[in-house]
C-alpha cells in the first residue's frame, strides 16, 4: 500500500536515519535554505538575536540539542566560562563542529537522539533547542526529559517558526504541485507545524511552569528567482515524499520556477512574509 502523502512527509522528517544521513549529513542544504534569510527586511541575524532574549552569567553549563553545524555554540563561545556540549544525530554536523573550533576551547561533542540524552538530570543551566523539536518523533516525552536535565532555576530555549512564517512561499509549491499533477489537491500540512512557535507554547505548557514566546516578524524580498528555487531545492528530501505518486519533483520545480518568474517579474520581487521565534520554558 502507497504511504499517503501527509505521512510519507512526515516519515521522512522523523526518521533518524534518513534525518542524519540525507537531510542533514551536513550542514550544504540547511545553508541553502538559510541564504534566503539574507533578503529578510528588517534584517536578522538569528543567532545573536536568539540569544539575546535568555539571561546570561557567563558561567553557564549549556546543552545545544540539535547542534547542527554548531552556529549557536560559536555565538556563546565568546565566554571562555561556559562548559558547552553539543549534540546532534548528525556525525557529519558534528564533525564541522569539531574542524570550526580550537581543539583547546572545544565545546564537549556526542552523537545521539534528543530523545535519550545520556546525562544526569539536574545537570544543565541552559539548554537549546533550535529549530529541530518538529523533527522529534515523541515531542513531549522529548521535552519531559529535556526539563529533567535543567536544575531548578534552568532554562530551554527552544527555536521556531510561527505558523504564517513563509506561507507564500508553501502555496505557490503547492500550485505548483497542482498543475504538474492537472488536478485539484488537498493541501499537506507542512511538517514543520508539529512544533512551530503557536502548537509549540501549547506542548511546551504541558511540561514546563512557565512558558514565554518571543518573535520577529518581517518579509523576505527576493529579486532574482535563484534563492528561492534554491530553497524549495534544499527541502527536497522531505517535501518530495509529499509529491502525489507519478508527480515528478523536477516538472514541480520547473513550473515553481516560472511562477516565481513570473511573479518577480511582474512585482520586481517575490515577497513572503517570516515570523521567526524562540519559547522560553522554565520548571
């Protein structure tokens, strides 16, 4: 029997093996999907926005799970003070950790599941969690243990996207979809909805006492249509299992590429709208 194209999606953006050895054996299609961000108005740099928004002595032993390429270990590496440890399901991430950094000042590295950390509980005072909970099979038993980890004045900072984050650019692939397939279809909900920053709070507060949301809201303002295929591109390992059966990827992108075109073309920009955001849960 054919796997429905909602779960096919979704297998493919909870599978542990499929998530480390295609779409994040390192860090090329999430640098692909992040160049986008750099046509955000008002501009953004995520990561010491994020980290801005959490309180810092500096002396901190900090948990980052989901490290990937380690970008928000670099931005708290600055403190010579804090004991950072990095996790990831990725040893190809993980390996671009350990070449970007000093072997000296180099944050504590391990392969494994944020859904069975090997530490002891009470053993972190901050513990990220950056855009990477939706790909959790079991998100509230994750953050049930993720809370165990933290002492009692902790904190997680979990990174998401609000639910309007990109939709523009969701409906024209799924337009798209829908001339390369001739017909009508039923839109798949983005897998990313899982845990974005509304359903997010929601999991969040089943677990933790006290619950916070901060956002960023903007537009990104594209004016070639390049950054924007590239983008679609970079999320092929997922989104093409929610292709209907026959739908080719390539005849998608290629009408997604003609309306993008056509779109520039006739507002001199492709423009959707981006709701960036942290939860901040504390016990």
């Amino acid at each position: 029997m054919r796997v429905g194209r909602q779960q096919g999606a979704l297998e493919a953006a909870t599978d542990r093996a499929h998530l480390s050895r295609n779409s994040y054996a390192d860090s090329g299609k999430l640098r692909a999907r992040a160049s986008i961000y750099k046509y955000r108005r008002p501009a953004l740099d995520i990561v010491p926005w994020a980290l801005a928004q959490v309180p810092w002595s500096g002396d901190e032993t900090v948990l980052d799970v989901g490290c990937g390429a380690g970008g928000y270990l670099r931005g708290l590496g600055k403190s010579g003070q804090m004991r950072l440890v990095g996790m990831d399901l990725s040893t190809g991430m993980l390996r671009e950790v350990r070449d970007s950094w000093d072997s000296a000042r180099r944050p504590l590295l391990a392969a494994c599941d944020a859904q069975s950390i090997p530490l002891r509980p009470a053993s972190c005072d901050r513990i990220l969690a950056m855009h990477m909970l939706y790909h959790v099979p079991d998100i509230g038993m994750t953050l049930k243990g993720l809370r165990d980890l933290l002492v009692s004045d902790g904190l997680l900072m979990a990174g998401t996207n609000g639910e309007a984050h990109l939709a523009e650019l969701r409906d024209l692939f799924h337009e798209a979809h829908e001339e390369a397939e001739g017909r009508s279809l039923k839109a798949v909900p983005h897998w990313s909805r899982r845990f974005r920053l509304e359903r997010g709070c929601e999991l969040a507060s089943a677990t933790f006492g006290h619950v916070e949301v901060r956002e960023h809201s903007g537009n990104i303002v594209v004016p070639d249509a390049q950054p924007v295929i590239d983008y679609l591109e970079s999320t092929r390992s997922v989104m093409e299992k929610a292709l209907s059966a026959g739908v080719d990827w390539k005849d998608v992108m290629s009408i997604a590429a003609r309306r993008i075109g056509e779109i520039i073309e006739a507002e001199g920009a492709f423009r959707a709208r981006t709701i960036a955001g942290v939860i901040l849960c504390r016990p």
